[in-house]
C-alpha cells in the first residue's frame, strides 16, 4: 500500500437484534452497579431461585426426550448435542461426564459446538451465526435413528438450527432445548423444551438464569437415560469406572450398600470378580458363584435386575 492511501474499509458484519426473554432488561436488577456485594449476590440468588421451577413445568417435555434417547441408544444409534457458547460447552460437559459416571460407551452421546474445541476456552468470531457449519457438520455424522438435541439459549441461534434441519432429513429425531418459550423454531423440532427462565439479571448473560437451567435439564435428561439402560441399580451407580483411591472407595460401600454385606465380603467378591462391580453386586445378592453371575449379566445385557431374575428362577 503506497503512504498516504487509505486502509481499505472493512465489510459491514451482519446484525441481529434478539428478542428472546432472555435480551430483556430485569426491573429488579437495574440498579445492579450501584448495589452493595451482598445486595448484588442476593438479587443473583433470588433470580436463580426460578429455575428449578421453570424445569418441573417442562417435565414431560424432557420425559418425552429421555424416551427417544433410550429406543435411540436400545436401537444402537446415537445421541447427538449441537450448541454454540455457553450452551454448547454445557452440552459438551455433559456428554463428557457420562463415561466415567456410569462407564456408558463413549460414542453414545456425541457433543458438537460451533467453532469446535477451542471454543470450550475463548468465543469463536461468528461461528454460531455459521448454519451451513451445523448443517454440513450434522450431515457428516448424524444416521437415521439418532437423536439430535440442539442447545440454544435464543432458540434461534444459526448453527443450532442448521445442524436441526439438516438432522431431519438424515432421518433423526430432533430436539430443541432454550431459554425461549416463544421460539420460532418450537414448529421444526419433534420435541421443543422451551424453559421460562425471564430477564437474566445482567441483560442478555445467558451463562446465568439460562446456562442453569440447561445444566440442569441436560442432567436430568441424561441421568434418566441412564436409569433407563440399566446403569443404575436402586439408585447406585453400578457402571461408574473406578479411576483414583476413592472411587476405589466408593466401589465398596456401594457393594455394602446395595447387599447389606460386610465391607470384607464386599471386598472379596470385587476381587474374585477381576473388579467389575456388576457382577460382584450380582453374586452377592443371588448367592451364586461369581461365573454364574457373569453368566447371567451377559444373558441379561449386562442388566443387574435381569441377571437376578434369571439367577432366582
């Protein structure tokens, strides 16, 4: 460029003006910056105080989700979390917790987030306003018979509706789960989660009222899946992976939870059963030889209720 010329300007960006609840101004945070610390935690409190009663007035919508999850993964198909910022990286937390929780498979439940892994740290410049990102990424993973959860504050965010649509035509059930009852969108979707969180205190902050309750909808949701694949028995986790001391620990007392067992017995049967947690649990309530009790999981799926019935007939 020769001194003197000017720097060519830059192209006008696109932008959007979101009416979602959650771009609305909260009247009782609006004197939030002249409040003392303690007021400003309080009206934060206080605000939060609303979400778990927004989640219990979509419990059926979640129940319907938890069902396709379980005849999806039953089916050997896939569960798939599409989101962008804060509800992207709650998707991926989720889907990350599930394996060493209850040792489900790790392709059961497969997180993508607009701007891929870097975004988890820093925001990707325009990646959620990408829809043709989402849809190319959904087409190049998603099979008929999975389902698709789309993670979006907004209930309107491009990637997210992108990956959706192009998730329909592979022949997926799809799912919308936002902060915004008023959605759009609600219409394209099989299963439309909208929670009613309102204002967040800091306009438009969607990592609060919003970001929380799908943390806990994302909970919810997948812990019930898992309660309904057999991976929980009473309500013990007895898929977990034991990878440090006191998971280790945890092992034991859920082995003298679940039988009423000695802490030495408990210990045996772990041992003689090579440290696999479900079989030793089995053997101890039947009263059968650890062999007969691997045996019969393996004609139960793998199901602790399963190989007790068959063991007691």
């Amino acid at each position: 460029m020769t001194a003197g010329a000017e720097m060519p300007a830059r192209p006008a960006r696109p932008t959007v003006r979101v009416g979602a609840p959650t771009e609305r101004r909260n009247p009782l945070s609006v004197d939030l910056d002249l409040m003392s610390t303690r007021d400003v935690l309080t009206v934060i409190n206080e605000a939060d105080r609303r979400v778990p009663a927004a989640v219990a007035a979509v419990l059926d919508e979640i129940a319907t989700t938890v069902d396709l999850a379980v005849a999806a993964l039953r089916g050997g198909h896939r569960v798939h979390y599409f989101g962008a910022g804060t509800s992207g990286r709650l998707g991926v937390l989720d889907a990350a917790e599930l394996a060493p929780t209850f040792n489900s498979p790790r392709h059961w439940f497969c997180a993508h987030l607009a701007g891929g892994p870097d975004a988890m740290w820093r925001a990707v410049e325009d990646a959620e306003d990408d829809d043709r990102g989402g849809a190319v990424e959904a087409a190049s993973c998603v099979r008929a018979g999975d389902l698709v959860v789309g993670l979006a504050a907004s209930g309107r965010t491009p990637y997210v509706l992108g990956a959706l649509a192009s998730a329909r035509t592979k022949g997926a059930s799809t799912v919308l789960l936002c902060a915004n009852p008023e959605a759009e969108a609600a219409r394209s979707v099989d299963v439309f989660i909208g929670v009613d969180t309102g204002p967040e205190v800091v306009t438009g902050s969607t990592r609060m009222k919003a970001g929380t309750a799908q943390k806990l909808v994302l909970n919810t949701f997948s812990t019930a899946v898992m309660v309904r694949l057999g991976r929980v028995y009473s309500n013990l986790m007895i898929d977990m992976v034991a990878t440090n001391a006191k998971l280790r620990g945890r092992m034991i007392s859920i082995l003298v939870e679940a039988t009423g067992c000695s802490e030495e017995l408990s210990r045996q049967a772990l041992t003689e059963a090579d440290g696999d947690l479900k079989t030793a649990l089995v053997a101890l309530v039947s009263g059968a030889e650890i062999a007969a009790a691997r045996a019969a999981l393996a004609r139960s799926a793998d199901q602790v209720r399963g190989a007790l019935a068959l063991l007691a007939s």
